[in-house]
C-alpha cells in the first residue's frame, strides 16, 4: 500500500473511532438523565431541565443522530415523569421536537410570560394538521382577543351558489390523504425511549390537548437495537381544513355549533335555473344577507373579539353549474368587502 493511500486510511479510521466515542458520549449522557428520571429526588428531577437548557445547542442536530437521541432522551422522560418544564427551555427544540414540546407546553399555565408569542409563531407552521390544532387549542384556552381576531382576519369567507334546473340534493367529497408506517434508526444501547406523534380524534373522551379539536397523542417504542416502527401522519393544513378549523374554533368562542359557523361564514345557496338578471339578484340577495349576518355576529361577540374597527373582510364566491339545458351566461359575482366600524 502506497504511503499516501496508507495515510488516508488512517485518517478515515480514526475519524470513525472519534464519531463512535462521541456517540457513546451522547449515548451515557442519555442513561445519567434516565437514572435521574428514575429518582424520587425533585432535585433529580430538576438535573433533567438543567441538562435540557444545556443541550440547546443541539436544537439542529441531525435526525436520529446520537445527539438527536440525547434530546428526544430529555424530552421524553420530561414527559413521562410529568415535569414541568419551563417555556425558555422548551423554546429551542419546538421545530424539530414539535410534538414533544407541544404536550409540555400544554402543562403550562396559561398565563405564562411569552407563551402566546411562543404559539402565534409556532402557528405559522401548517405542515401536520395535529400539531397546527394542538396549537390553536392551546391559543383557544388563553383566550385573548388577539387570538380570536387573527381567526377572523384569516379565515375563508364563501358562499357557493349551486344552478341547477330543478331540485337536487348535491353531495360533496373532501380530499384524501395518507398515513404512513416506516423505520427509523436510532443508535442502538439507548435506554428506553419513545418517540411521539399527535392525531386529532373528535371523540377522544380523554385528549391530550383538549380543545375544539381535540389532540392526542401516540408512543413509537425505541428497540434496544435502536430500530422504532414509526406510525406518522403529515396532514398539511390547505384552505379547506383552514376553513373548517377556523370555524371551529370560532363557534367555541361563540358559544354555538360549528354548523351555525358555516351558515353564517360558508353557506350554500340553491338556485333554480331563470334568466341571468334573476340569478345574478338572488346572488346578490344571498350575499348582502350573509354579509349582514357576520357583522350582527362580530357585534354580538366583540367583547371576545377584542378592536376590530378598520378590519376589511372579504365574502368569496363560488358558483356551481348543474345545469343541464337551457343555460345562459353564467354569473361571477364580485367578491363582497365587509368592512368592519
């Protein structure tokens, strides 16, 4: 072997050696939090929090890396052993670790400094439907007017008029989605961990996160080898469920059934087939009464709504043709501005 190739493979060697005696320095830092964890000592219990600040560093680390394992090791047994975990140590791990951070949070109370900043920017985040109502059930039990105006500044505001020439009952079908089962690959000689995902279950009696979208969540159990069998669903949060969800929590705020929500804020109109000027009145109808309906509900509820003097809205529509003779030109109403004094 050439002294140079003999050089690079000495170099390489002992580049794994290091990776390896750095991964079983992450992996003993992991067995030193269980055992605290496993104390009745509370000032155990409180080396757990102070070795999670001290691993906000690793809020990058790669996924499923010694590191990364090192973390999920802290966050778990925070969970398990029902820690109380401060915001500010929580804070550096809410992208990666949503889950996890997010069934902690739910420990705090509500009135906890930074807490609604904390959400409102995790908020902005709509890749998993079950963390994006996790958060907005933890925003829903602060109940701030800022909250509940953001709600209102964001949320889809239709009204689909359905043509038909006689009658008809209309069915309508939402999008699918998936869920996966896949493995992931942790370093093997961890202590027991648990990986976490959320789901939102309307009839979980007991939720995690409870709210107008109730969150749970479920446990994938590390193998000592380091192999997890993940059960995952990422649901992004399009405009159909930011309207449907939106106006959940808006009927929880007021006080009444998502339904009565949707009649106000989403409704749907039939109309039977006339002359255009006909249809294009009962359009126009249709949407001044909506329009009237949702500023007599901002008035019923501006305690709750807090200021919106000045706030624009804006009543989108969608027209639906089931005709099937006797068509003439099809009306596009204009969206309806709503200006709120």
């Amino acid at each position: 072997m050439k002294p140079r190739t003999t050089l690079i493979a000495f170099l390489l060697a002992a580049m794994v050696v290091t990776a390896q005696a750095a991964d079983e320095d992450w992996i003993a830092k992991a067995w030193s939090a269980w055992r605290a964890s496993e104390s009745a000592e509370p000032s155990e219990h409180d080396r757990l929090i102070a070795w999670l600040r001290e691993a906000a560093p690793l809020q990058d680390a790669v996924r499923d890396s010694a590191p990364y394992a090192y973390v999920q090791t802290l966050l778990d047994l925070s969970i398990r052993s029902n820690l109380i975990v401060p915001l500010d140590a929580l804070r550096p791990f809410e992208n990666e670790w949503r889950a996890e951070v997010l069934i902690l949070i739910a420990r705090l109370d509500p009135g906890t400094p930074g807490l609604e900043d904390a959400l409102f920017k995790m908020r902005e985040h709509r890749e998993s439907l079950a963390e994006w109502s996790a958060v907005n059930n933890l925003l829903f039990r602060i109940g701030s007017p800022r909250y509940f105006s953001r709600i209102l500044g964001e949320v889809p505001i239709t009204h689909e008029f359905v043509l038909s020439n006689s009658t008809v009952q209309v069915a309508r079908c939402g999008g699918g989605f998936g869920c996966g089962i896949g493995e992931r690959k942790l370093p093997s000689g961890l202590p027991q961990i648990a990986l976490y995902d959320l789901s939102t279950d309307p009839g979980v009696l007991s939720a995690t996160i409870p709210g107008p979208a109730n969150v749970t969540y479920a446990t994938s159990v590390v193998e000592p080898d380091g192999v997890v069998t993940w059960n995952h669903c990422e649901i992004p949060v399009n405009e159909q469920l930011l309207q449907s969800h939106d106006l959940t929590y808006l009927a929880g705020m007021a006080h009444i059934k998502p339904e009565e929500a949707y009649t106000i804020f989403a409704p749907s109109t039939s109309i039977i087939s006339r002359d255009s000027d006909e249809i294009a009145h009962e359009m126009a109808s249709g949407l001044e009464t909506q329009a009237q309906a949702i500023l007599r509900f901002i008035k019923e509820h501006y305690l709750s709504l807090g200021n919106l003097s000045g706030m624009r809205l804006s009543i989108e529509s969608k027209v639906t043709d089931l005709r099937t003779e006797g068509q003439g030109p099809l009306p596009q109403p204009p969206p309806t501005q709503i200006t709120i004094n």
